[in-house]
C-alpha cells in the first residue's frame, strides 16, 4: 500500500479529530465546575457567582390582576402568583412595598404625589408580540390613579454585592411620566456619601434615548452634576420600546454599560466603592425626573430574562458605619492563584448557560474575553484558541491522543513499521 492511497482516510481522519477537539474547548458547564467567572469588554473583571432567572417559559403563573385603587390595599395586597411565593423568587428577591409619604411631608424632593409600590404591580404576563420568542416575560406596573401612583420595585436579597455584572432582557413601554429601571445602590445618611449606578429609562424622554449615572447627580444646593450623568442614544436605531439586552458591568474602577453587545457609556466619576443591593423599579411620583402622569395612563418595565455574576460579602450591609464586610469569596482573579477553573457567560450562544475557557491547564481562552463590547460569542478568537489545542500547545495534551490513528496510518503507508 502506498502513501497516496492513505490520501482519502488521512484526511477522514484529520477533520473527524478537528471536529471532536472544536467540540471540546470551550464546552458547557454546570455553575459547579466553575471556579470564577470573565467577562469580556474593555473592562473584563473576574466574579465568583453565577444567577440566571429566566421568566420565559412561565405560562402556568401568568395573569394580569387588576389595579389596587386604594394606597393601604396596594401595599398589602397579596402576590400575583404561586411563583412569587416560589423558593426561586423569594431566595433571591424581595417585592417592594413602600412608599413615598414620609418624603412627601419632608419637602426634600419635588415629588408631587403619593407612591405607592404594590406587590400586585410584579406579574408574569403572556407574550403577544407578534412572532414572541418566548411565552411570557415578567412585567413591572406603575398607573396613575386618582389619588395616588401605584408602583413597583424589587430587590436582591443578597446586600453584599461587591461589584456585579447584570444584564435584562427587556424592554419599556406606556405614557410619559414614568422611570424604568435597574440599578445598584448603597444609602446614607448625607446625599454626598450616596452610592447608585443607574441605567433609567424615562418614558418622557425620545423612544432613541436612555440615562446612565453614577448618583448623586445633583448637589444638595440642587445644583446638577453633569460629570454624573451620561445620554445616551441606543445603539443601531433601536428604541427603549424594543426588546434589547441591558448590560451593566460594576467593577472598581468605572460602571461600564452595554446595549446588545455594544458599548454605550463607561463612567468613572463617584464610581460605588462599597458594598451595594441590585434594584429594578418602575416609577413616578410626579416630580422632575419622572415628569408627570396623566390620570388613567401607565408604563411598564417587561423584562425576559436576568443574567449575573458577582461577588458577595459576607455581611449583607448596604449602609451605616462599621468595618468594612469581609470577602466571603476568594478573589477572582486568575493570575493570584485561588481561580483555575475559569468559565464565561459571554463566549455561550444559549442565553444563560456557561462555558468553560480556562480549565486550569494553561492560559486557555481568557484573552478573548478582554477587548471590545462584543456580548456574544467571539467566534473568531475560539476557533483561533481550538486550532492550536489540536496539537496540544495549548495545555490540553489529551487532545494529541486524537492524532494516535493518523500518525499511525501514516508510518504503515510510508513503510516505516
């Protein structure tokens, strides 16, 4: 036999082995394979949780329950379904019930009326868009009433965030007059020790344009401070009424935010230094940041999905004095030792699973996280990463056992065994 007739098997076999390696690296992993978590973008920073929520496929819970017309009653209404009882939800999120009264009599803002946040406002709700992608979406509700605002907010149970990558799937909708939100927040006493990074979506703004800040963004003489504040026009001609990816990235030097992938605002000015809650929220409350709402209208917030990574202290302290909380986690950081199992949330093409790209062999594929907004998976930089784990430079010498029937067949061609 000769080496030309090998020909059609050798190749067979160098891309069924090229096939099986790509397969391999990076791969889906559960959470409890990972040790930490990269991000990628200009600001890449490595985390230690993972927490996805997925409000797609809740057909079973959804509903839309009617407005609460009196303050008391929308406060204590009960949940608007069994999964809002549900270990998933209350593990992880508490639903709001206060309200604004007491800052009302205060005088300290400029709100003009009372409100009200109400458990009944946080519903699942069917999805029919037309073509939906998903069954449902979870749906946050503020109504202008007669005599108050109805609202609604939650918030992480975990208190300790230090530092968070967060990313909805959402989109805003109704009348001006109203705030969508999510944001990271640390209160205090004295406005100037305030601690918030918001993405906020005002339904009197233009459909083409969201607000990035890094609070206080005004002094308490009321002056503005513009450093805090970024203006953002969304990214490829979309509107805050279409469905889009929001991605906060909180890490120690600058709050950097993403629509879709793409970078729109990075902001280092009063970046939070301390342990802080993650918030979501639809609003108003007739003062000048909301603008006021026509008696009758409303707004909402309708989000499909959540995805995060962070790191956690282990007190969960969001303000006050005291000793600083300390790290519950190890650091996340690949280069100090304590992370070898490094995964991504970025470099997977199904929303909310994770890939392993460093699996303490080598350097892996953590570079490829690092540079540009790109949220999906960074095909190029892959594809570079799994041909050279092909001949095992990269670590990974396991893959070179691939190459055993090739080399083999090629030494019986040429008549060297």
């Amino acid at each position: 036999m000769d080496i030309i007739s090998l020909v059609p098997a050798l190749l067979i076999l160098f891309f069924a082995s090229s096939a099986v390696t790509q397969d391999t690296y990076p791969q889906v992993v559960s959470d409890d394979q990972c040790q930490c978590y990269l991000t990628n973008g200009s600001n890449a920073h490595y985390f230690t949780q993972h927490r996805f929520f997925d409000f797609r496929s809740l057909s079973e819970y959804a509903g839309v329950p009617e407005i609460i017309r009196e303050p008391w009653n929308s406060s204590h209404s009960l949940a608007s379904s069994d999964y809002f009882l549900s270990d998933e939800w209350t593990d992880n999120w508490r639903t709001q019930s206060w309200n604004n009264s007491e800052l009302l009599e205060s005088g300290d803002n400029d709100a003009s009326y009372l409100l009200v946040n109400s458990p009944s406002n946080i519903y699942i709700e069917e999805n029919r868009d037309e073509d939906a992608a998903s069954d449902t979406y979870l749906t946050m509700r503020t109504s202008r009433l007669p005599r108050f605002q109805t609202a609604a907010e939650f918030e992480s149970v975990v208190t300790g965030l230090h530092y968070i990558s967060v990313r909805m799937f959402a989109r805003a909708r109704g009348a001006p007059g109203a705030v969508a939100a999510m944001f990271t927040y640390r209160g205090a006493e004295d406005l100037a020790d305030l601690q918030e990074s918001d993405l906020e979506i005002r339904t009197m703004d233009p459909l083409e344009t969201v607000q990035y800040t890094n609070q206080p963004s005004y002094t308490v003489d009321g002056d503005d401070v513009p450093e805090a504040t970024r203006n953002v026009t969304l990214p490829r001609g979309l509107r805050w009424t279409d469905w889009a990816v929001y991605r906060m990235d909180w890490t120690p030097t600058t709050t950097t935010h993403y629509v879709d992938g793409e970078e729109v605002a990075a902001i280092e000015f009063q970046n939070p230094r301390d342990p802080s809650q993650l918030f979501f929220n639809c609003w108003s409350d007739g003062g000048s940041w909301s603008g006021v709402m026509r008696r009758g209208q409303e707004a909402f917030l309708q989000i499909q999905w959540i995805d995060m990574v962070y790191n956690q202290t282990t007190q969960n302290t969001t303000g006050g004095g005291g000793d600083a909380p300390e790290q519950s986690d190890p650091p996340a950081e690949r280069d100090a030792g304590p992370c070898q199992q490094v995964c991504s949330i970025d470099q997977t093409d199904q929303v909310g699973t994770t890939v392993l790209i460093n699996d303490g062999a080598s350097g892996g594929d953590e570079d490829s996280n690092e540079g540009g907004g790109d949220e999906d998976t960074n095909e190029g930089d892959v594809a570079e990463g799994d041909a050279s784990s092909i001949f095992g430079v990269d670590g990974h010498w396991h893959h070179l056992t691939l190459w055993i029937p090739f080399i083999v067949a090629l030494t019986i061609g040429t008549g060297l065994i």
